[in-house]
C-alpha cells in the first residue's frame, strides 16, 4: 500500500543580502539596501503563508527541532 503523495511545496527562497561594498552610497533612487528591505518583507510574509499551507505536525517540527 502506498502513502497518499503531497504536492511539492518548498519553502520560499530568502533574498540574498547585498554586500557591505555594494551600495554606493549614492542615494540612489532605487538603491540596492532599500530593494532588499522590500524583498525580506515580501520573504516574510511569504514564509508566514508557506508555513500556514504546511500540516501541524511539520509545523511543530520546524518550531520544535530536535
């Protein structure tokens, strides 16, 4: 007998973090550290939305290791 297969569902992937030396300390208007900022926000929520799709007892895996 088998187990019922579950879709494939990876966690999102975090952003990279930009380098100390990668801004230019220009004020860009679209600068580098203020992109990444908005992308950890959208990683967050999307984590958060990741986590709730996932059954409780991976859940309490993934809080609890041991």
């Amino acid at each position: 007998m088998s187990s019922p297969s579950t879709p494939h569902d990876p966690p999102p992937p975090a952003p990279v973090r930009p380098g100390d030396n990668e801004c230019c300390q220009s004020g860009c208007t679209y600068c580098i550290l203020d992109m990444y900022q908005e992308e950890l926000a959208s990683y967050r929520d999307q984590l958060r939305a990741w986590e709730q799709r996932q059954p409780p007892a991976k859940r309490a895996r993934q809080h609890h290791p041991s």
